[in-house]
C-alpha cells in the first residue's frame, strides 16, 4: 500500500520521475520575504546603460523638425542626446546569381572555370545558409518546418541539403572516436529516441572537449562496445548502473548522484524503521559532499587529503553491522563494487556524478518531446553526425556558427581535405 501511495504522487520512477510526468505535483506555498521589495533608498540600481560611441554597430544621427510643432517658430540647435536601441535582421534568403568566367590555356588545351564562393560542390545552399540551418535545428533545438517556414524553403529541400551535408561531415565523428578513447575522463548515458515509429534509444558518449551521438534501436551492451572497442582504454568512464557498460575495459566510476536518490528513497520506503531513517541521515551527507567536493576553492594536496577523509567515513559507514534487509543492499553495493566507486578520490579530474552526460542529453529530451524522434534511419544518422559536430564545436568556440561556416568555407575551396584536421583548427582544449 505505501508504494502504491509513493507511485500516486510521485510516478513509476520515485524520485527519479521528470517533473513533467509527476501526476500529482505539490502546491507551491506563499513565500513570505521579512524585508520589503525593491531596492534600499538611495541604491543606484541596475537600469539600461547607454553604450559608448564606439562600442555601437552603427551611429545614426536623427534630425529634429526646424519648426516648432505647436507655435511655427524656428528652432535653435542645442546639442543632441544619445539613446541606444538594440536591433537586429531578421533572416531571409538572397537568391544570388554568379556568372562563373571561364578562360582556356592555348598551352594545355584547358578551360578553367571560376568557382562560385562560399558554396559546396552541386550544392544549392550557400555554407552560410546551411550552417544557420544546422545551428538552429541541431544546436538550438529549433523544429526544422519553423525554420523552413522562417527562410521560405521547401522542407524536402532542406532535408536533402542536410542529408548530403552529413554525408561529408562523416569523417569527423570518427575522428572523434578516437579521441574519445584517449580521454582521461569519460562519460556516457543514454536515452528513449523513436525512429521510423519504432522505439530506440539515443546515447551520449561525451568528455569535457567533445560529445557524440549514437542512435541505435537497441539499448544492449553492443552499443558502447561499438564505440569502446576491443582493446583496454585509459582512464575512467564515468556512468550510473547501467548493466550495458560492466564488461568495458575501462576503469568505471560509478555515479553518486543515482546512489543518492536510491538511499534517499529508503527513507520513503521506510519511514517507521528507526534504522533506516539514521543510516540515511548519516549516508546522504557524505554522498552530498564527495559530489561537491572537487568543485570546492583549495589546492590539490587539500583536496587529496579531504577526499582522502571522506572516503575513509563512507567507507566506515558501509561497514557498520546493519539489520535492515534495505541498509544491507547498499552497503552490500559498497563492498562489493568498491572497485567502482573510489576514482574520485584519487583523480580530482574524474567526477563523483555523470552530471555531464546528464544535462548534455537535456536538449535532445527536448527535441524527442517536440519531434517524437526521427522519420527515418537516415534522418537519425543526420541527426546523429550533425549533433555530434555541432555540440563538439560549442564546447571549443563561442561562436559556433560562424566557425561551423568557415570550416564548411574551407570543404568548399577543397573538397579533397580532411573535415576532422579541419576541425581540429577550433580545438581550445
């Protein structure tokens, strides 16, 4: 009765059910702030801050009637008042016409013909074009008909455009394979992704420079090990408890934060045992602080020895003698997936949580809620070699659309090039 209770307010998942699919959600009290609203007398508060002369895109001068509105006399100039607006262009396609010359060599009996800048071999959309459709859609999350609707273009037309761009693109994420197995930390997870009206799933195999996209219909251990491979990796994968990547070789750091939830769970589980509500009085803190704790201001010798301390209470508390059916499972985990569990305490680089992985997969949870996936498996391959080009690329510039255009520039003036080395000139890591 009590978990047909907790499945009433709190969904099939417990604690770990999205907010949006909670079916019965608590009413939000009043919150009752001691002091008044506002700003303090006399503060000089944060309001609209006129830019400098230099620092605007463009100065215009706006003259003033030389009569006065209400009597007819003339006006005397007295100076003139800045004021800043902000404005932008709204996008709009620009059918551009090049008349390509051609010259021949009376030498090697040859034409030479010009090429139309900016453009990709057959290709009908100009690489400025393509990369702002590429960024909306695979980066920002924008629905392809509503940037199609925005440009005035055929939805085929873009469709094919980007089938054709992944098509070249191919050789990036390949070479982003490889430099994922070299990474000292790794993270991967992965989540529900319809293709062709049929159920999948997307997974995310991501580091701190780089992210890639899998869409496969199967959620079995063969996917990671596609991306793993064979041979022994270095460093630490970080992922939840998944059964999927137990067999990787490659040293895994379980996630905290899915170990939190399970023992805060006890507690609701179990509200009457006396045992179980201290040990996760006791449990969830040292949880708590192993995740926040590489985050924290302090030297790395600080941090080994704190680490060092903390591991050392959670271990101790694993192994206190418990009567709880529930406290032994999880102190059970702890004994016997120690192996698992301890790499942040040795590496301040590797994570106590798969955060990362976490809120990487959160636009792509977005989309499949607007989308509902992918129409076809090669719409999912698109999807799959843009994301992963794109999402690389906001990770090494700030400005990833002109970048994703320059590199596209340089395809363009060679065709024959290397995308990944061409990907490799926005590498900041």
């Amino acid at each position: 009765m009590r978990y047909q209770q907790r499945t009433t307010t709190e969904g099939f998942f417990g604690s770990s059910t999205p907010s949006a699919k909670l079916p019965v959600k608590p009413n939000t009290q009043p919150f009752a702030s001691p002091r008044p609203p506002g700003g303090k007398p006399g503060h000089p508060g944060h309001g609209r801050k006129a830019i400098a002369p230099a620092e605007a895109d463009r100065v215009e001068p706006v003259a003033a009637p030389d009569q006065c509105p209400q009597c007819g006399g003339g006006l005397v100039h007295k100076g003139s008042k800045p004021r800043t607006i902000l404005d932008c262009q709204p996008p709009r396609t620009e059918a551009v016409l090049y008349r390509l010359e051609h010259k021949y060599c009376p030498r090697c009996r040859r034409t030479v013909a010009a090429r139309a800048p900016g453009v990709l071999p057959k290709s009908l959309f100009s690489n400025r074009l393509l990369a702002y459709v590429a960024v909306e859609h695979y980066l920002h999350g924008s629905t392809l008909g509503h940037v199609q609707r925005q440009l005035g273009l055929r939805y085929s037309s873009l469709c094919q455009a980007l089938r054709q761009l992944a098509h070249r693109l191919e050789a990036i994420p390949q070479g982003l394979l490889r430099e994922f197995r070299r990474a000292p930390v790794k993270h991967a997870d992965e989540t529900g992704w319809r293709t062709d009206g049929h159920n999948g799933y997307a997974w995310i195999f991501c580091t701190e420079w780089l992210t890639l996209f899998r869409f496969r219909r199967s959620r079995s251990a063969q996917v990671p090990h596609e991306v793993f491979g064979s041979r022994a990796l270095p460093g630490r994968l970080v992922v939840d408890r998944y059964g999927a990547y137990n067999r990787l070789r490659c040293a895994i750091q379980y996630c905290y934060s899915h170990l939190k939830r399970a023992v805060e769970d006890l507690a609701k589980q179990f509200p009457e045992a006396a045992e179980v509500q201290r040990f996760v009085a006791t449990f969830v803190p040292l949880l708590a602080a192993a995740i926040c704790l590489r985050r924290q201001p302090m030297s790395d010798a600080d941090y080994r020895r704190r680490a060092r301390v903390l591991k050392q209470q959670i271990v101790e508390t694993t192994q206190t003698p418990a009567q709880h059916p529930a406290v032994q499972d999880i102190q059970n985990l702890f004994r016997e997936k120690a192996g698992r569990l301890y790499h942040w305490a040795q590496d301040r680089r590797v994570p106590a949580d798969n955060n990362r992985a976490e809120r990487e997969l959160r636009p792509l949870v977005i989309a499949r809620k607007i989308s509902f996936g992918s129409q076809s498996e090669e719409g999912a391959h698109t999807r799959e070699v843009l994301m992963s080009v794109l999402h690389t690329m906001k990770k090494r510039t700030p400005e990833v659309r002109e970048a994703f255009e320059k590199l596209l520039d340089q395809l363009a003036e060679n065709p024959s090039r290397d995308p990944y080395k061409l990907l490799g000139s926005f590498d900041s890591s």
